[in-house]
C-alpha cells in the first residue's frame, strides 16, 4: 500500500501542479501578457536560489562539490542551448508575424528544453522526496505531498511561461510540462527501492535542477527586460519580478513541510 500511495501522490503532485499553473498562465495571459517574462524570471529565480539551492546545501555535500556541480550545470545548459540554436537555424522564417529575419532560428527553443530538463530533475527530487516521507510515516507522506504541490505551482507557471515564451503553442507548452510532471513519479517508485543508496547523489540533482533555472533565467529571460522604457513601466516590470519572487518565496516558508 506504501508503494501505491506514493504513486497516488506523486502523480497527483506532477499533474495538478502543472494544471494549475496553466489555469493561472491562461487567466493572466489575457491581460498582462507583455509583464509575465518579469514574473517567470522571478519565479525561476527565486525557485534556484531561495528553495533547491539552500534544500541541496543543508546537506552534508562539500560545498566545493556544490559549487563546482553548479558550474558545470551552467555551462552545460549554456552548450544545451547553443546545440539547439544550430538545430533550429534553418527553422521556417516565413510565418504570419513580421518578425526580423533570423528571429525565428534565434528563438525557437531558447531556454525551454533546459528549463524542462531541470524541471523534470527537480520533479524527480521531490518524488523521491515524497517516497522517504511515505516511508518514513503516511501521514507526514501526505503532508509532504501537500507541500510540494503548493511550492510547485509557483515554479510550474515559471515553467509554462518560458516555453510559451520559447515559441511553444499553448497545448504543447502544457503537454511538455505535464510529462515533465510525470518524472516525480519515476522520482516516488524509484525512491521507494532505492531512498538509501540515492540520498548521497541528491543535492548535486538539486544543484543540476538549480543550474538550469538560473541560466535560462539570467541568459534568455533578464536580457529581454533590458530595453529603455519609462518610469512607469520600469517600475511596473521591477514589480512583476519581485512578485516572482515574493511567490517563491512565501511558498517556500509558509508552505514547506
């Protein structure tokens, strides 16, 4: 019964985590469309900085060995992303939006493959978080799921809005979301087998999953704010990432088991 609850649970965390961030995506979409990349950049950083990094450095890892994961975890996101601009350069340019030429080849991609390449690592962390606390007590595995849906909801319209962002329809940007979701419980099943021998290897898997949201953050979403605009929208767009940032982090105080 262990086993089923933690699937149960983990399946139930992956898909309502990302059903919800959608609703909310969908609703804010149609009317503040032009300030949910300030919004996703605060997400995603508050995510990496104020949630899986001090979760990965509480443990007993060297923090060299924290540092170092968390550098090679830049650069190779930063190659990720290089391999997909190649892919994507002799992309269609002849759509219905007026864009400059090369756009296309220039944005297909940019930052959602890494973004859902940490998102499913951080998925799969907390399945194999929610298996130990199963394992540990049903009670605290419930609590512990309960948690890890409110704090994903904030990550997952990060999430949803940087694949929108990377040219991804809607439907896709959910559907891609969704099986990214599903990593948690492969993270449950396989916690539930192997929670012992896994738990030395998984503050690097935070560090990795920290790694990919910084750098989409800082090299695709923060470059796209940086244009002159007036006083208003200056402080408009500030407040959006600090709202962000504020969701992190009242999810992460307020909501963590």
């Amino acid at each position: 019964m262990t086993l089923f609850y933690i699937v149960v649970a983990t399946l139930a965390g992956g898909l309502l985590s990302v059903g919800a961030a959608a609703a909310l995506t969908v609703g804010l979409l149609t009317r503040v469309v032009r300030h949910l990349v300030s919004f996703s950049a605060g997400v995603l950083l508050g995510t990496a900085l104020l949630n899986v990094l001090p979760e990965a450095f509480e443990s007993t890892a060297s923090p060299f060995s924290l540092f170092a994961t968390l550098l090679g975890g830049l650069l190779f996101f930063f190659l990720l992303e290089k391999a997909e601009l190649y892919r994507h350069q002799h992309h269609h340019e002849g759509d219905s939006h007026h864009h400059h030429h090369g756009f296309d080849a220039q944005q297909a991609g940019r930052g959602g493959w890494s973004v859902l390449m940490g998102d499913s690592i951080h998925n799969f962390c907390d399945g194999i978080i929610i298996a130990a606390a199963f394992l540990a007590d049903t009670r605290l595995g419930l609590v512990t799921a309960v948690a890890i849906i409110a704090h994903e909801i904030p990550q997952e319209v990060g999430d949803y809005i940087v694949l929108l962002n990377a040219g991804l329809s809607r439907r896709r940007a959910l559907l891609y979301n969704a099986l990214s979701g599903l990593a948690a419980v492969v993270g449950g099943v396989t916690g539930f087998f192997i929670v012992g021998p896994w738990r030395a290897y998984f503050p690097y898997l935070l560090v990795v999953a920290a790694s990919s949201f910084i750098y989409v953050s800082v090299a695709d979403l923060i470059p796209q704010l940086q244009h002159r605009l007036s006083l208003r929208d200056t402080v408009l767009q500030l407040a959006w990432l600090a709202g962000g940032l504020a969701l992190v982090l009242l999810a992460t105080h307020w909501l963590h088991p």
